[in-house]
C-alpha cells in the first residue's frame, strides 16, 4: 500500500512538474516602456489641466527577452505600438475609439510576425484594435545596466518612433505632492514611472507626427503574458 501511494506521489509531482514547464514555455516575457503626450508622475492639478486637451497620444514597446506566443518562438524580437486616441487615455474620458500604428521587428520571420502582431493586439487590448498601418522597421530596445528598476531606456523603432527615458529626481518635482496619476497603458508585472528626453512619432497612419520630450510622461517596466 505504502509503495502504492508513493508511485501515485512521483506520479503527480511528475505532472505538476511537467504542467509547470509547459506554462513556463507558452508565453512571453521581457521588458517593457511607453511614453505619451501628457504627464504620468504628477499632481492633481497638473493632471486635471491636462485632461482633455493632450494625452491622446502614445507610443509604447515590448522587447521580448524569451517566450513563444502561438506556437512561435519570439526570444530577443520587439513590438511597438502609436496610438492616436479619439481623447485623453486613462482619464475616463472617451478615449475610445484610437486609430493605432503597429511597428514589427524586421529580423522576424513570417510566422513570428504574425506572432508578434497577435501578442502586441493581446497585451494592447483596445490601444490595438484598430490598425491603419503595419510597419517593419529595425527595433533598439537598451536599458541602462540591463536594469528597469533604473528607469533609463531608449527604445529606436527605425526612426519611426523613439522613447528615452531617465529616471525621475527630486527637482522634477513641481507642486510636491506629485505621484503616480496614471498608472501604465498595459499591464505590467513591475512599472517605474520616468521622465522622457524623447518622445515622438515620424511615420505615416495617424493624421499627425509629434515630439513631445521634456515631461513626466514615461514608464519602464517587466511583463510576462501566458498565450
């Protein structure tokens, strides 16, 4: 009986185990940064007069460290999102619907591009319903000592789109009773808010290209999805 119980023991932990990897190896993961046309790290006051006049603007990027998506093996492949919302995102405003550009690492075969777009569509929800445009462009995505937690990072989308980051300071603080108004445009496992050196779209799609550096507009982070 006892021999009986423990092969039924071995049996389930050999499952467990294997159900486990097989979890560990259907999904993605990597890092993670956005940046849009209206302060993020701010105070009440700051956000309120931005909202409904900017904010409807967004770029934001996966850089897949390892993973499969589909079935589609996607290890150091990235994905960049524009967006063009119809008002300001995560007010509650009606921000909905956006138009939104899809830019595509250009080193992925047919099938991860494929792959790519229907995890970028997944992780984006309703930011990435409505493509007008899929670009393929080379994609740059480098963190400052390969640590998020720093919060700077440049993300290069060909020329087509590109981030940088550093981390906030205590003189970016205005009002100093600044916090994290908005929180991340997709979910995220860990986010650190960020200031932008650069934030800006140069490709067609949208109706409009933008620059808009020099504001408490960013974020840098980790995601893992599970397909």
């Amino acid at each position: 009986m006892r021999n009986s119980l423990t092969a039924i023991s071995v049996m389930l932990l050999a499952g467990a185990l294997a159900c486990a990897a097989e979890l560990t190896h259907s999904g993605v993961r990597g890092n993670y940064i956005e940046a849009r046309n209206a302060e993020v790290y701010t105070g009440p006051c700051f956000a309120n007069g931005e909202a409904g006049q900017v904010g409807d603007l967004a770029v934001f990027g996966w850089s897949i460290e390892k993973g499969a998506w589909d079935g589609v093996t996607l290890d150091g492949l990235s994905v960049v999102g524009v967006v063009r919302a119809a008002n300001t995102l995560g007010a509650g405003i009606g921000a909905f619907p956006a138009n939104s550009v899809l830019i595509v690492d250009e080193r992925a075969n047919f099938e991860q591009r494929l792959a790519l777009k229907s995890f970028a569509q997944r992780a984006g929800g309703d930011l990435l319903q409505n493509i007008v445009k899929i670009d393929y462009a080379p994609i740059s995505f480098t963190l400052k000592d390969n640590n998020p937690h720093t919060a700077n990072a440049i993300l290069d989308a060909g020329g087509l789109a590109q981030i940088e980051t550093r981390a906030l300071k205590s003189t970016d603080d205005i009002c100093h009773n600044e916090g994290t108004f908005y929180p991340p445009l997709n979910r995220l496992d860990h986010a650190m808010p960020a200031y932008a050196l650069a934030d800006r779209f140069n490709g067609d799609g949208l109706g409009t290209r933008w620059s808009s550096p020099g504001k408490r507009s960013a974020f840098v982070g980790t995601f893992h999805y599970a397909d």
